[in-house]
C-alpha cells in the first residue's frame, strides 16, 4: 500500500470506534520502527480517540523523541488538521549556558503556552517543547515520564533522525541481535538500482529486497523493509497494549508465527519496498494452512473461488516414499493448476472429491489413465522444499527443484500481477507471478523441462474449451508451478484486513468485463517494461474488405528474424504449426509478450484489445476508424512498440486531406506589408497516390455509402474525417498572420484536428522564397555592390536581410557575440540606399559607450551623415535619406515625441534582448516607432524564457507569431510535455522550420563560417571555504534556511532566498565584502585578504602566469565591491590593474580601455554589467569570472569581450567556484540551462524553469560533501 493510501485507510479507521485490530497492530509496528510519516501520526495523535490507537500514540511520540524533524512537522500537522496559525516561539537563556524555549498554539479558541523547555543549545530547546506541545495536544504524558515498556523480550528495531534504516542494522549486529549481515547490490528488471539484504536472526535467515532512485536509496529501502520484518518476529511481551488481536479462522493463517520457517510476504503497505523472502532452512512443516475454503467476500465483479481439496499432507508424503510420480495439471485452469500425485494403487482409498482422471505420457510415447490426487500448493512447498529423499521418483525430484527455483526467483526476481485465462473468456483470475527471469534462470526452467522428459506428464491441455489437445509444453508446466507458487505466497489472509475484498488480495474470479478491461491495463502498466530481447518483431496486415462489410479482417504475423518484414509468418503457424522465432524460442512467455503488445496497442487503436485479449491472437475486425488511424499516426505509435502496419497490395495509399490557405482573389505578388489583420480564406484539398482529385472523383467519394470505394482497381478508404471536409469544402477565414504561421509551420489545427497545410497560389511563391536557403547569386551581387569588405558569413546575412525587406518583413539577426552584426546592419543600410529607399535609418542602442562605437563604425565604412540623438542638445533637424541616426533605449522614452514623429525606413534594435520583455517602458515605446522594416541584432535572443524570443520577433513581425499564450501552447508545450525524445524532435523541428526565415544565427564556432577562430578552453578552479567564512554562513543564514525548510510554499520564500543568496554570495567571495570593510583605509596587504578569502589565492595562482609577458587579463564580477577588492588587491600585488564599473567616469574609462588595448595595462577588473556587452578587447586572452553569474547568456557576452574576430590566440576562460557553497550549486544550474540550449533556437539557447521553492532550499542549504 503506498504511503497516501495507507494515509486514507488510517483516517477512515480514526473516526471508528472499534478500529480493525490488525490495521491497529500495523500502525504499531511502523510507530515502533519510525516508519510513520508526519501526516500519519497526526492522524493517529490528533483525530485517533479510541483506546485502541493509544499505544500506538505513545509509540509514535517516542519515535518523535528520536526523528528531531518529526515534532516540528507534526505541530504544522496540527495547525493544518485544526485550521489555526503555526506557533509562534519565544527563546531565551537558561542557567548553566543552557537555552530555553517555549511554544504558544491557539487551542480550542484561546492561546496556550506550552513550556519553557530547557536544553543545551536552541535547537535542542525547541525540540523539546515541541515534543511536549505534540504529546499534551494528543493527550499523553510528558515523554521525561514514561517508563520503557519494550518487555524483556527482543529488542525492536527503530529508525532515527540521525541513525538510518542501514546504520540500525549495523547497530543490530553489533549487539549480536541480529548475525550475518549481509548485502548485494544489483538491477532490476527495469534497470532501477536494487538491493538485497540478509541476516540471521533467532537460527533462521531472514531478508529483504527493494529498488530505489540509486542504490544508497535502495539499501535504505530494503533495511526499513528488514526492520518491519525483524520486528514482526520479536517475541515483546506488552502488557500496557490495548489492542486485543483476534484469533485467526481455522482457514486463516496467523499474521506472525515466530516458530514457522517460511518465505516472508510483505504486508500491503510495504510491498512497494520490494519483494522479500526468507528461504527455510528446516523442512516447513507447517508452511500453509490446508487446502480448504479460501473464500473472499466483496464486490459483485468478483466470484468468491473455493480451493479444491486435495490429499491430506501425510497422504501425499507417504506416496512420494513410495516413488509416486508427481505431474504438473496442464488441463487446469490457471487458478486450479497444481501438482498430482499419481495414485498407482486405484484401491486405495481417496475420496472422489480429492483425485482426477488424468492421461499421462510415458517416456516411450505410450499413454495411459490414472487416478491423480491434487496436491495443495501448500503441502507441495512444505514437501518438496525439503531436501530430496532416495525413495522419491525422478519427477518427484524435478519438481523439488522447481519448487526451490521459484523461492529463489521470488527473492532475487520479485513478483507481480497478471490476469490468468480461465475456460470461460469472460472471466479472469488475478493472480501474482515471479518477476521477469534472467537469462540464466530461464536456462534452468528449460533445462528442468527437458528431465520431465523422461517422466509421465499430462498428455495435453484444453484449447478455447473445444476439448481439443495440443502437445505439451513442458516449459509451460514448469513456469506454472513456479507462479503457482508466487502466488499462494502472496495472498495471505492479512491482505484484505489491509485492503478489504479487492482484487489481488484471495482466491476470486473477476467476471465484470469492464472490470476486467481495468484490471488488466493497471497490470500492463505494472509490467510495462520488458526485455528489448523478449520482444518479437509483430506485424499487422489489413485485408481487402469483403463485400458490404463496413469492418477490416487485420491478421497478426510474427518475424521469424527481428525486424524482417520479409521473414513474417502467420501467428496462427507459430502457436499450432511450431514454427520457430530466431531468438524466440516457442514458450510460455511467448504469446503472454505478444499479447501484452497488442493490448498496449489496443489503447491506440481499440478494435486491437480485444486481439490482446484472444489467448491465440491471430486476427480481428477493425473498424473504419480505426484503420483510417493506422494510416497516420496510430502507424508511427505502433512502430515504436514494434508492430509494423502493412497494407495488402490492393490498397491504394491513404487520402490525404490539406488545408489550402492564402488569399481568396490574389491580385498580384503578396507581401508581409499588406497588413496581417487581413483575412485569409481557408479550404480543403484531398489527395490519393499523390494526385489531386477532381471535382468528379470528390463527387464519387462524397456519395459513397461504405468506408470505400475502388479508384482505379485499387481500395481507397474513406474515413469520417474525409467525410467532413466533403461535406463542407471551405473553413471560415482567418486573420492573415494566422494563416501565414500555419503555412510556414506546414500544419494547422480545425476544430481541434491536426491538418497538413499548403499555400494558396496567391502566397506560395512567397512562402516558397522564405523559406530559401540558396543565397548565391544574391551573396554575389552584395560583394559586387557593397563598398565595405564583408567576410561571407556578413554577406549572407545582408542578402538575408534584403529578401526579407523586399517580401515586407522583420528579421533577428541573431549571430553570436563577435561575428559582425554592426557591420552588416550597415552593409544593409547602405544597399537599400542604392535600391533607392528614401527614408533614414534610426539604431537604437543600449548605451552612449555603444552609440560612440556605431558612430566610428559608420565613419570607417560608410561616411554617411551621422546624427547623434542623445546629447543634451539633441534635434531631427535636416534628416535625409542617407542619414543614420543613433539613440539609446532611454532617449527613445524621454523623446518619443520628436522620434515617433519621423517614418523611418529601418528602426534596428541593437542588443534587443533588452526589449525581450514585452511590458517594459523600452519595448512599448520601440513599438510606437513608425517605419518600413524593423531589424533585431542580439548575440542573446533568449536569455531565460522562450517567450522574450517571441516578444523580439513579434516586434520585427507584429501579431505573426500570435499571442503569448498561444505561442507557448503552440511551439513550447510540444518540446517541454513531449511523452519522448522522438515526440521532442518533431515540436523543436517544427518550432524551427517556423522561426528559421525570420531568424538568422550562426555560431563562431561553426566550421562552415570559416573563421579560422584561436582555441578557446573554460576551466573551473574549485576554491575551500575558510573556517571564518563557514561560520559567517551558518551563523547568519541559519534561521533564514530552517524557515524556507519549514515552509517551502510560503509566498515570501522568493524574497527570503534572495536575501540569503547574496548573503552567501557576499560571504563566499570574502567576509570583508559581507562587511563593507574600507580596504584603502584600514591599509589591508594580500597577505591579509587571503586567509579569509580563498578565491584570491586563486586568482593570484592565474594571474601569476601571465606576470612578465604580453598576455592580458579580463577578470569580471557581479558586485562592484568585489571588482574593487580585486584591484585593490591585484596592485598591491604589484600587477597595472584598473578599474572600469559603472562609477568611473566616462573619459576615464575610455582611457582605461585605450591603456589595456595599448598595453600599458595588463588586468582590467570590472562588472559584466559594465564591461560585459558592447566592448571589443580583443586584446585579452584569459577571462576570469570571480563568481558565476545566474545567466549563462550574461557570462557568455562576457567572454566574447575577448572571444571575438580578431582575436588570433587561443583564449582561456577561468571559473572561480567555492566548493560546498551556494557557487557550486550555482554552477550545476548553469550546466543544465546549457544542456537545454538548442530547444528553440538552431543555434543554441535554453528553457530556464523557475525554482520552486524546495528546489530553493536545497539551493541555500549549507553542505559539507
């Protein structure tokens, strides 16, 4: 039972009087172990009133006693369940340099005070009065009054805040209360980690298996599993119990027989531990109870089955003495399969109800009629397990073995559902099996079946109840009796005082078939993966249709070589004909695997369940539907469960049906000018065998009355789909942005279907030439026309950019930092000069140091007339075509006026990551600019979200890339929901094919650019924590982190974490940055800063390399503080460092530059806000990053600084991480925004998903590894 609904079960018994014993007697063995979660042991402390629940109460707060965690969550348990605040703490002194605490809760309407509590430490004090708050809340005694009541019997076993499930066994052991301890780690079938523990404890071997996330989660899993076990076993006498347990029914056995050598079966809430086992050491004499009435009570879905009876244990032991053959019942039904004892002696006596008739095959073919008496699956695990005596017969000994080999395949494999077949095909068993078999095991199962051989078995089993005998399979009789055995092991009579009279939990039939469809999908699911080489290459073919029928007969075929069409044969000749899979040998799983597929399928196209369904699956009847499915994307569904969908050749291929979209009457060549409001007209086009059809042949289809017709001696299936576009041949219009999306996404969606969509006659010429990649001749005649020199890469962008003006759209330039972007802006400005455009250009820049290097970039290559719009003295006055004016994001909103009252011919918005949000001053008035074309340039397109990429595209494109909302559902639901990596391909391809004409990026370190680029290497050097720096953290983040800890959702987390982010960031860098410590007067040398701050003695080590030689230095921060220390410190060192943040004057910092440019200065320290964008230093080739920066975006412009063209060598980047500080978690979040880069655009970016606020806790806590 999981952990929410064994929460349920206890919440329901709370409000009862008389609590069901055995739940009660649970709940106390996990309160002992410590294995209650908060919300269970509030429902037990605080709504639990029954005497029944008090000892478990009193349990439940002595693990609180032990868990320092637990009191806190159970007093926010308290507030939840009762609706009041949380306590509010008061903390103080006490005598001796204790502390002490006190806690105020609001109870039944009025305020109490519980406390003061005294202990040495805060923490300690808290813990206490909580731990007295929770137990007067629940009505107990103080815990400094309670008396041990453990008994003097065994020691139970109790998880800890501190001692783990693992290390209490360790402890166990120690103590010689438990021996042998011992582990094995391995995989599961699902490649989980799993582990496996074993120990002896009173003479007999006891263990637990379990999976997990990682194999440290799976050893926890499997102790607490041991744990429950070991305890369930103690012989504790506990005289204060109130629980009165009730003794077992004669056909039940008892929950806890300490005296019984036997497999131990999980309780129901902790099977999803694992599987467990205890292998007997001593014959199991008294294993199982009898093979009498197991009777279920329940639903009216479910047929109680009464066990058949069988011979008596002595009965059967003395036949086995006497050499009696024993058989596996093949003829039986799933849920009545067992062992035979073949009676040689007919005049012996046994009651009829006890024994069959039964043919049986000798080993020289021969066949004959015996008496058989059934053997109890108890009686045979309790006989066979023992060792094998010389009197028993050969297959007495071979089912011996089976026998163990099923103990050991449930300790080591685990076990799980299925659905047994029984002769009626509307009933099923639900029964429990082994778990997957290795490849060893399954050896051993046929090596088994091969001695059986040489004995009499059954001659055969029934078919579909036609009486009809098939061959044996000897395989199957094998893995019958060893899921025979799995079964009885689990479904002990404690499962329904646990989960009530359910499926899975005794001996019943389910006969509902709703139910069934249910239940055997719950068990798909649980069974979901299989082995790749268990899984037989399928194949369906769909066959003509039959005259008038409005159904397909589908057959089934089976690849004798995986994944060979060609080598299909009929699933009819593998199940009666033997022939025989390459790799797949004719067994038991066979079929199960197959079936198990086509219900799977059978969920994508439902005529296939009920194929699944078929015992021998081999053909079915699909409908229309279903089959017009299997021609679109039911097909490519299947194909990755490998079922391949064959058509048989007197089909033709599928009708395609597109939507036609563009202007209704085109009158001349359309544009992206003519407006995107318009409308554009929407209608249907269908296809077959790639042709049109004409206005007849859609007359034909329209007036067919069955789902096909034949078209040129070939079937066409016509599907409901078709249907409707038939019957109505336009689609209401759409605004025009719309539909010009959905031709260049190549898909649209009408009334909620997917369509392939196609331009219209009047758009498609357009579409055609957006969507071009042959640049050619249009590179040719830039270069021949242009008068400044263009590396290729800047040539195709300018001929990029003038197709898109000439069709009347926006463009992203979106090249990386470094590649030339200015240079071609201006390459385009001048080539609409000279196709006559007769409006000014206008550039918008980031800042004045920005508008300085656009206006010594004109004068070097253009020498148009440059108007500066940004000084006090700023006008419009004499604006001419050729003009270029030059503006900041600020100058455009304090004049907007003046600006907008201009129609420019290009508005370029340099750096437009800054208008990546929408609602900013900068974006909105950039907007209200009028002009013929917009031109996005940014190296950053998408910084964190991917709606700033449509937020700068719906800028160059107004209302082409709809809204947000409609963005994000459209293009980045698709990538981020994708169910797989294939479904993920498909959304970033298509997400691609829309962006890529209005977007341009190439990469500097694409070899088809052709730069010729120096290397470039990122290093990260991992810096310690100084003892005074992790005092700092702990001393002044503490409080902080324990209330994010206790409230993960509060609404001013966000707020809390910031705070205790720059704290430590502060802190980690130095603690005299935390301080604010004026280095220049306190007269600080290096040989002071260092010790308390590491990361200068690695920046020393850095630097130190470069000392005496030519090589330049960049070192960037995010706080001005630190940039300062920095220098401060790097000039004591006797290093030219300077200085450039954003309080250093703006002739100083042009000076600042010139000198490191000229060499005159080797470091220059300064802020990626400052320094970080705009800056050509080239001259640097070492970039240090003091600390890591949130944005890899930030970081990434940062060190294009210096990674640029010109740069001609190799440039090396420096991260400074702290180890086990906020800098190393910061640095794994920057590698998975990376990882995520290529989503939305072709060139790179990221998906940045905002932190919750536990991922927010785990971000600030402190660690130590």
């Amino acid at each position: 039972m999981s952990p929410t609904a064994f929460l349920a079960t206890l919440t329901e018994a709370a409000e009862h009087r008389d609590p069901d014993a055995h739940l009660v007697r649970h709940a106390l063995a996990r309160a002992r172990a410590g294995l209650l979660d908060p919300k269970q042991l509030a429902v037990v402390l605080f709504r639990a009133r029954s005497a029944a629940w008090d000892y478990v109460r009193q349990e439940g707060i002595r693990a609180a006693t032990r868990i320092t965690s637990m009191c806190s969550d159970l007093l926010n348990q308290y507030s939840s369940l009762t609706g009041v605040p949380t306590g509010e703490y008061v903390d103080g002194d006490g005598p001796a340099a204790t502390k002490v605490a006190s806690v105020s809760l609001i109870v039944d309407g009025q305020l109490r005070t519980f406390g003061p509590c005294r202990a040495v430490g805060k923490a300690a004090a808290r813990h206490a009065v909580r731990l007295r708050a929770v137990a007067e809340l629940a009505g107990l005694q103080p815990p400094d009054q309670w008396l041990d009541a453990a008994g003097t019997g065994d020691v139970w076993l109790a998880v800890t805040g501190v001692a783990t499930a693992v290390s209490v066994l360790d402890t166990a052991q120690s103590r010689q209360w438990i021996t042998s301890l011992r582990w094995r780690e391995g995989k599961s079938d699902t490649g989980s980690p799993k582990a496996h523990v074993t120990c002896k404890h009173r003479g007999s071997t006891v263990s637990a298996t379990a999976e997990g996330g990682n194999t440290k989660q799976a050893r926890q899993s499997a102790a607490a599993a041991l744990i429950l076990v070991l305890n369930d076993r103690a012989r504790t006498t506990i005289t204060a119990s109130p629980v009165t347990v009730p003794a077992p029914a004669d056909h039940e056995q008892p929950l806890v027989q300490p005296e019984i050598s036997r497999p131990t079966t999980p309780s129901p809430d902790t099977a999803p531990l694992g599987s467990y086992s205890s292998p007997a050491a001593d014959p199991p004499t008294a294993l199982v109870a009898p093979v009498v009435a197991r009777t279920t009570g329940g639903p009216d879905y479910l047929t109680t089955r009464t066990a058949l009876p069988g011979l008596d244990r002595d009965t059967v032991r003395a036949e086995m003495d006497r050499g009696t053959y024993i058989v596996f019942d093949t003829l039986a039904p799933a849920a009545e399969a067992g062992l035979l004892c073949a009676l040689w002696d007919n005049s012996r006596p046994a009651g009829a109800e006890v024994t069959v008739q039964r043919t049986l095959v000798g080993q020289q073919g021969e066949s004959f009629t015996f008496r058989c008496g059934r053997i109890g699956t108890g009686d045979a695990i309790a006989l066979l397990a023992m060792p094998p005596q010389d009197e028993w017969s050969p297959s007495a000994r071979v089912w011996a073995r089976v026998v163990r080999l099923a103990l050991s395949a449930i300790a080591q494999n685990g076990i799980r559902t299925a659905l047994a077949d029984t002769a009626d095909r509307g009933t099923r068993y639900p029964t429990w099996r082994v778990g997957q078999l290795d490849t060893g095991q399954l050896q051993v199962v046929n090596d088994l079946a091969t001695e059986l051989e040489s004995s009499p078995y059954v001659a055969g089993q029934w078919i579909n109840g036609d009486n009809i005998r098939e061959s044996i399979d000897l395989v199957r009789a094998v893995r019958g009796m060893i899921d025979a055995v799995a079964d009885y092991l689990v479904t002990s009579s404690g499962h329904r005082y646990m989960h009530g009279p359910v499926p899975f939990t005794g001996a019943a039939y389910v006969t509902d078939a709703d139910r069934i469809v249910t239940l055997q999908r719950w068990v798909d699911d649980a069974d979901s993966d299989e082995p790749a080489e268990q899984q037989p290459s399928l194949q369906l073919t769909i066959k003509p249709p039959q005259p008038d029928s409005t159904v397909l007969e589908t057959t089934l075929q089976l690849c004798r070589i995986p994944g060979s069409a060609d080598t299909a044969v009929d699933a009819d000749d593998v199940w009666w004909e033997g022939v025989v899979l390459t790799g797949f040998p004719h067994g038991p799983d066979l079929r199960e695997h197959v079936r198990k597929r086509l219900r799977l399928a059978g969920r994508t196209v439902p005529s296939l369940e009920a194929l699944g369904a078929d015992p021998y699956p081999a053909r079915c009847w699909i409908s229309a539907e279903d089959a017009a499915a299997l021609r679109g994307s039911a097909a490519d569904i299947l194909a990755e469960m490998g079922i391949e969908v064959s058509w048989d050749k007197e089909w033709a291929d599928a009708l395609a049906v597109e939507a036609v979209v563009g202007p209704a009457l085109p009158t001349g060549p359309v544009t992206g000018r003519l407006g995107l409001g318009e409308l554009f007209d929407r209608r249907w086009r269908i296809t077959a065998d790639g042709q049109i059809l004409d206005p007849a042949e859609l007359d034909r289809l329209r007036r067919a009355e069955l789902p096909w017709i034949m078209r040129k001696n070939r079937w066409v299936l016509i599907d409901d789909v078709t249907r409707e576009c038939l019957a109505q041949p336009t689609v209401t219009s759409i605004p025009r942005a719309q539909g010009m999306l959905g031709v260049l996404d190549g898909w649209v969606t009408i009334k909620g279907r997917v369509y392939a969509c196609k331009p219209a006659d009047g758009i498609a010429a357009l579409i055609a030439d957006l969507r071009t990649t042959d640049y050619t001749g249009a590179v040719r005649q830039v270069d021949a026309e242009c008068s400044i020199t263009l590396l290729p890469h800047q040539s195709r962008a300018v001929a990029w950019m003038i197709r898109m003006s000439l069709a009347g759209f926006g463009c992203l330039l979106a090249d990386d930092m470094g590649l030339g972007k200015t240079i071609s802006a201006l390459a385009f400005h001048q080539s609409r000069r000279r196709a006559g455009a007769n409006q000014p250009t206008l550039v918008v820049c980031l800042s004045g140091k920005l508008i300085k290097q656009w206006d010594t970039e004109i004068a070097r290559h253009l020498g148009s007339p440059v108007t500066v719009f940004w000084d006090q003295e700023r006008s419009l006055g004499g604006l001419t075509a050729d003009t270029i004016v030059l503006t900041t994001y600020g100058t455009l909103q304090r004049s907007i006026d003046q600006l907008s009252a201009v129609h420019w011919g290009v508005v370029i918005a340099d750096e437009a990551q800054r208008t990546k949000n929408g609602a900013t001053g900068a974006a909105q008035w950039i907007r209200a600019l009028p002009s013929v074309m917009r031109v996005a340039l940014t190296g950053t397109p998408l910084e964190n979200q991917p709606d700033e990429l449509r937020t700068i595209l719906d800028w160059c494109n107004p209302g082409l890339f709809g809204t947000p909302a409609e963005f994000k559902a459209q293009f980045v639901r698709p990538i981020t929901d994708a169910d797989n990596e294939r479904h993920a391909e498909q959304a970033r391809q298509r997400i691609h094919r829309v962006l890529r004409p209005f977007l341009l990026r190439r990469l500097k370190d694409d070899p088809a650019l052709g730069l010729d680029l120096p290397g470039k290497h990122e290093t990260t050097h991992v810096a310690h924590l100084a003892d005074r720096q992790r005092g700092m953290l702990e001393a002044l983040t503490a409080d902080d982190v324990e209330q994010m800890e206790r409230n993960p959702n509060s609404p001013v987390i966000g707020r809390l974490a910031k705070r205790v982010i720059h704290q430590q960031r502060k802190i980690t860098n130095s603690p005299l940055q935390y301080d604010a410590v004026d280095l220049e007067e306190k007269g600080l040398e290096p040989c002071d800063l260092e010790p308390n701050a590491p990361k200068l003695t690695v920046l020393r080590r850095l630097v130190e390399r470069v000392r005496g030689t030519d090589e330049r230095v960049l070192v960037f921060t995010y706080y001005v503080y630190a940039a300062k220390m920095v220098n401060y410190y790097l000039n004591r060192l006797g290093y030219t460092s300077s200085l450039y943040i954003g309080d250093v004057g703006k002739t100083d910092r042009e000076d600042r530059i010139e000198a490191f440019t000229n060499g005159n200065t080797q470091i220059l320290v300064a802020t990626v806000t400052t320094a970080g964008v705009g800056l050509d230093l080239s001259r640097a080739n070492h970039v240090i990053h003091f600390e890591r920066h949130w944005n890899p975006a930030i970081e990434a412009q940062a060190n294009d600084r210096a990674y640029r063209i010109g740069q001609n060598r190799t440039v090396h980047i420096h991260y400074l991480v702290t180890r086990y500080s906020i800098e190393d978690r910061i640095a794994a979040l920057l590698a998975n925004k990376r990882d995520q880069s290529a989503l939305y655009l072709p060139g790179g970016e990221f998906d940045f998903t905002k932190l919750t606020g536990t991922e927010l806790v785990n971000l600030v806590k402190l660690r130590t590894s």
